[in-house]
C-alpha cells in the first residue's frame, strides 16, 4: 500500500538543481523532493508520497491524519519505522 503520510519540514535544500527537504513523521526523519511545492517553508506540514511532497497541510489536519494512520498501523509499513506520532 502507498499512502500519502503528512509531515513536518525541517530543513529545505537544493540537490541536483531540485528543491529538497527533510521532512520529520513523529521522529522520523526522511529526504524528499519540494519541486511540487515551490512555496513550502521550514516549519509546514506536507503530504509526501512515494518521495516527493504534493501539498501543504495545516498542522491540526497532519496530526489527526498521522493519529488515525497509526491506529491502522500503517505508518509503520510505509515509513519502515516503529514509532508513533508526537
């Protein structure tokens, strides 16, 4: 299953000519690509699917998606990580 999982940037970048970030899931830190949102700032919650940010959240909604992703289990599957959302 592939789902979009909200999280929360924290560092944005340039790699390759491509704007990057990492983005924080409740403490998991992973890469992804921000060309899709040229206007995300450090501190914005997006979706990421399969790497690659598509739109900007506000936090509430991130963290009632990631709380309800987590009683279904799914966050472990899609992020390869055992932890919960803060």
């Amino acid at each position: 299953m592939c789902l979009g999982i909200p999280g929360k940037i924290i560092e944005i970048y340039e790699a390759n000519g491509l704007k990057m970030g990492k983005i924080d899931f409740g403490g998991v830190i992973k890469e992804s690509c921000l060309a899709y949102v040229p206007e995300a700032q450090v501190g914005d919650y997006t979706i990421v699917h399969v790497g690659f940010a598509l739109n900007i959240i506000d936090e509430e909604e991130a963290h009632k998606t990631l709380e309800l992703l987590s009683e279904i289990g799914a966050i472990e599957e899609e992020l390869g990580e055992s932890q919960a959302p803060e």
